[in-house]
C-alpha cells in the first residue's frame, strides 16, 4: 500500500475532512473550504432547504433562479441535482479565482499553501519557493504548484434509514424509487458533482440496489469512477457484509469511513461494546484481505453485466471519526492504524468561516461542559442522539409541554417513516398527531401518578429534529420565513466540552495538524479512554432498563455486552504499553483511568451476574 499513500499525498491535499453535521449546519460547508482542498459532506435530507439556498446564491450572484414546481413528480431528486450543480459551478469558479491570485503574503492563494500539512509534496515546493532567491526558479516552482493543487470533494450523505414512502392522495403508495433516499441518491448520481455518497445508518437492501441503476457508479473505459460510495460502518465485520452486498451489484466501495458508536455528533449508533481501537486494530490487520475479497467479487459482477473487468482494485481508502481532538491523535491514528484521513466535526462548529451557527448557539456550544452533553432520546427515529442542554428546539418543546400542547405540527414530515399504531400511513413520533393520541390512550390505562409521569415524559421527549437542524441556515443566510418553526436543534459530540474559542478555518487547521493548541484548560481524557467511559454509562442505562423483569435474551445481551468491554480493555492496555513515541505525556494518566474504569466494569460485571432472569426458560 506505499505506493497508494504516495500518490494519495498529491491527490488529497489533507489528511482531514469535515463529516456532515446535522442539515442546516453544512449545507454550503463545501463552497467555504472546497476551494483550499478541503473535502467536506453536505446532507441531501431537506430538499427544500437546498431549494432556498440555491435561491440565495443565484440572489448573492446575480442569476437567474427557476424554482422547482411544488407539483413536479421528480421534485426532491431535481431541487437536489440543481443546487449541487451551483454548488459545484460555485467552487470551481472560487477555485479558479485562487488560483489566478498572486503568492502575496495574506492572499488567498497564499492561505491555501500556508493550511497545508508540511509533509505534503505541495507544502514542501511551497517552503521552498519562499526560500528562493532566483526569480526564475520562483516563477517556475509557482506555476508547478499552481498545476497541481486540486480543490477537496463536494460529498453527499444519506441516512439510510431515512427512506419515507409517499402517497397519491387518494391513500396509493407512490412506486420505491420515489422514496425520500432513493430520490435523493437519483439527485446526486443526476448531478453534475464528481464526488463521493455516505451512506449512514446501515445496509439497506433496496437503496443499496437502486445505485445500480446509475452509470457514473461504474468504472469508465480508465477505470476511473465519476461517483463514489462512502460507506460509514461501526466495525470490520460490517464493512465486509456491505462491501460484498454492493461488489454483487457491480458497486465498488471507495472508502470505508469507520466512525465511533457514542463519541460522535448526531446520533449514535452504538456497538455491542466493540470500541473504536480494536475495531481500527481489525482493519489495519485485514484491509488487504477485504480489498481483495470485494474485488474478487466485483470483477466477476462487472463481467456478468457484460462490462469490462478491471486489471486492478480501485483506489480503497479506509478513514476513521467520532472524538478525534489534539494533533497527536490525529497523527497516531493514520501513523499506527493506517487511516487514509481523519473526520473533525464538533470542533468545527465553532468556525463560523464554516459552518452555519447562530450567535445564541454558539454561546451555547462555546461554554459547554461535561456535564451540558448527553446522549438523548428526542430522536423520532428511536436512536439514542447527542445533544446539549439549553438548545433553544428543546425549551420550546418544555413550553408547549408546560402548556399542554406537546408535540410538533409536523412541517417537514421527512421522518413519518414507521409507526401506524394509530394510523395506516406512518406518522412521526415527535408530530402533535401521534403524541396527542398515545397521551391519550396513556390516560385510558389509569395507571399511577409516578407511572403515569414516567410514560409521559417517554412520549413528549421526542423532538421536531427536522425543523430543528436546518434552522440555523435560515436564520444566518436571512431565509426565515413567517411559516417557519422557532428554535434550533444542537447535535455536537462529547469533544464539545473542550473546545470553547471562537476560530478561523486557518486556526482550525493549524490545531489539526499542532501548529498551535486551541484546546481549553478543561482536562480531555484520550479519545478511546472517553469512548470506553461512555460505553460504561451506557452500559449502565441498559442494565436499568432491563429491571426487574429480565429477560433470558436481555442476559445474555449484556454478557456479551461486558465481554466486548473487557476484551477492549485488555487490548488498551496492551495498545498503551507497546506503542512508542505517541502519548509519552499522558501514559500514566490513561493508565490510571484504564485501571479505574476496569474496576467499574468488574463491578457491573458482578451487578450482571446477580440479576435474576424473571421469565421462565422457553421465552
């Protein structure tokens, strides 16, 4: 794989990315730091939000704008293919605007250089071009690295589970691929966007299939791929599975994009208690296996398609995310475990240069503690979600609660997707519909007060996310209208708590790659020390969930649950032992903290032991 890092050196000009946050808060991330080489993902949840930020810029610009009919059968998949054609049209230009600009000091062709890493080939020209005294030399080294600097990727994520049917209205389900995912994977692949799709929250067989279906997924006559797939996974296995689903199709994978199960944005979508370093461990130790295994596969697809194999495998990256803060991290994680790039979201959050972010949210995230983050379960998809305390989505839902009108009037209905308890069509657990009728059929029970109170509050919890995640673009880009929800939805990761200072993309950067520190006074424990503390909560809630009526599959759920940990645990302390030259600092402390958090877990293991199974043995 030498080779490859080689060529990726020049190809990729960092060695980050900015993953997807919420809706509203990259919807135009990539036109702010595309043009500096700087891949980022914007989400295709909310087209009409696309809609109105293409209206924006052709405002900003001064061209033409042609909405997209309310009734155009295509509607979702065409507002998305139009705004990442000027998205894309957008970036080129401001790429091709730095680079005719002039090397001055404080240029922004100079600023593209200056963010580089040093090891970079680019940098390296760069360094010695401003040694030069030869203007010759200088004119010549300048056109060279203005011939090879390349922007960074315009990429697409789609949550998987988020595949809401539609209906005529006369009640008829509209045919698959008019699915919300499905429509918003036809306006990417429609696109005149030459970039990567993530694809989140699992295998989806009909999606997955679907993509098929598009000819940029295939390789060209030079085996080249005009759109990729980026698949987020939780662990080797599941990349295996999903990699060889798709290979079947004639699909190949192009990066694997391993994330954390609890020390991420968003939501969370947690292991069994694999944490993230044995989990890097298996894909380091089996990444060749895994590209030959799926290229095998593919070649064999493309031939029975009547499509030419391929002499090689494509270019395979494998990246990690969830929790990563201090260069050495950074640099530890594609040093030991071979990652391709690294993901940085939270901390960007606080780059307004960025991201979208309202003054009243940033003061929010900016003096956030430990104790402000948690993990939630106001997400109506029923995964467990980060959040902060204080966001101002959550006190309106408190207030309509206190005044006896929970629920949401459901503006953007992007998540009716399974429950029909009440209904034939599905409607959203957040949605003023569903919490006024299962309040009610709560009230028919005639259960206890404290009873009463506790199912409550499990009903009113859900919260409108997703009016709530797009706001903060409407409300920096001066979109709101009088039709618009109130408040704004905040989904950082626990990272949250120890970065507090308002930065530039360029002071970012710099903390990324330990040009300087921009970490507060608060103490950060090492990323996987903080993973496996949370794991430890979590755990926690599980056990309590399970009282007192434990079931035979719930026992064993958490045996293997603790196993995982353990066998984590043993690999930490081996990992922190063994490695040299990274973390030489901080070795006693994360050895102090492994130390404490093993005797936590023998704790709950013993706690687990001692629960007695409540049902009888044939359930």
């Amino acid at each position: 794989m030498t080779n490859v890092k080689k060529e990726q050196n020049m190809t990729k000009p960092h060695t980050f990315h900015i993953p997807v946050m919420g809706i509203g808060f990259t919807i135009d991330t990539p036109l702010k730091v595309a043009p500096y080489g700087i891949s980022s993902v914007l989400s295709l949840g909310d087209d009409k939000l696309a809609d109105r930020m293409r209206a924006h810029y052709c405002n900003k610009l001064n061209i033409p704008f042609v909405e997209v009919p309310k009734d155009d059968e295509d509607g979702r998949a065409n507002r998305i293919t139009l705004y990442l054609n000027l998205m894309n049209d957008m970036v080129k230009n401001k790429f091709q605007e730095l680079k005719n600009a002039s090397f001055e000091k404080g240029s922004e062709l100079t600023k593209y250089f200056e963010m580089l890493p040093d090891f970079n080939a680019l940098k390296k020209e760069y360094n010695k071009m401003k040694k030069e005294s030869d203007v010759s030399i200088i004119e010549k080294i300048q056109h060279w690295l203005k011939e090879n600097m390349t922007p960074g990727s315009i990429d697409v994520n789609i949550m998987t589970k988020l595949d809401r049917a539609h209906f005529t209205k006369t009640g008829e389900q509209l045919p698959q691929h008019m699915n919300d995912a499905h429509a918003a994977l036809r306006g990417f692949a429609n696109s005149d966007v030459n970039a990567g799709v993530v694809l989140s929250a699992g295998l989806s067989p009909r999606l997955y299939s679907y993509i098929s279906n598009f000819d940029g997924f295939f390789p060209d006559e030079n085996e080249q791929l005009a759109k990729k797939v980026i698949l987020k996974v939780s662990d080797y296995r599941s990349a295996l599975v999903q990699g060889k689903f798709l290979a079947k199709k004639g699909i190949w994978v192009s990066e694997y994009r391993i994330e954390s199960g609890l020390n991420c944005g968003g939501h969370a979508f947690a292991t069994d208690g694999f944490l993230m370093g044995p989990i890097l461990e298996e894909f380091r130790l089996h990444r060749e296996d895994l590209i030959e295994q799926v290229h095998t596969i593919l070649n064999d697809a493309l031939e029975n398609l009547g499509r030419k194999r391929l002499a090689k495998p494509l270019e395979l990256l494998v990246t990690a995310q969830g929790g990563v803060g201090t260069a050495e991290e950074h640099q530890f994680l594609m040093d030991h475990y071979k990652m391709d790039a690294i993901g940085w979201g939270t901390p960007f959050l606080l780059v307004p240069e960025v991201v979208n972010i309202d003054g009243d949210s940033f003061k929010i995230l900016s003096e956030a503690t430990e104790d402000d983050l948690y993990l939630s379960d106001i997400s109506p998809i029923g995964v467990p979600f980060n959040s902060i305390r204080g966001n101002t989505k959550d006190i309106l839902k408190e207030e309509k609660i206190a005044a006896g009108k929970p629920g949401s009037p459901c503006p953007s209905q992007f998540l009716k997707l399974y429950n029909t308890e009440f209904t034939e069509q599905p409607i959203c657990l957040a949605s003023r519909q569903y919490q006024k009728l299962k309040i009610a059929e709560l009230d028919a029970k005639g259960v206890n007060p404290q009873e009463y109170k506790k199912q409550y509050d499990k009903i009113t919890v859900k919260s409108c996310i997703c009016a709530g995640l797009v706001m903060t673009a409407y409300t920096e880009n001066n979109l709101l209208r009088k039709s618009d929800g109130k408040g704004i939805s905040l989904c950082p990761g626990p990272n949250m708590a120890y970065f507090s200072k308002k930065s530039t993309l360029k002071e970012m950067v710099d903390h990324i790659y330990g040009r300087i520190n921009i970490l507060n006074d608060t103490y950060r424990p090492h990323m996987f020390v903080k993973e496996y503390n949370m794991y430890i909560d979590y755990l926690k809630n599980k056990i309590e969930e399970t009282k007192p009526n434990l079931t035979i599959k719930q026992k064993k759920y958490l045996v293997t649950f603790i196993q995982n940990l353990e066998k984590g645990n043993e690999y930490y302390e081996s990992l922190f032992s063994d490695v040299k030259g990274y973390f030489d600092g901080a070795k006693n402390s994360i050895k102090k903290e492994l130390e404490a958090t093993k005797k936590v877990l023998d704790q709950l293991n013993n706690e687990i032991d001692s629960l007695a199974v409540a049902t009888p043995v044939n359930q």
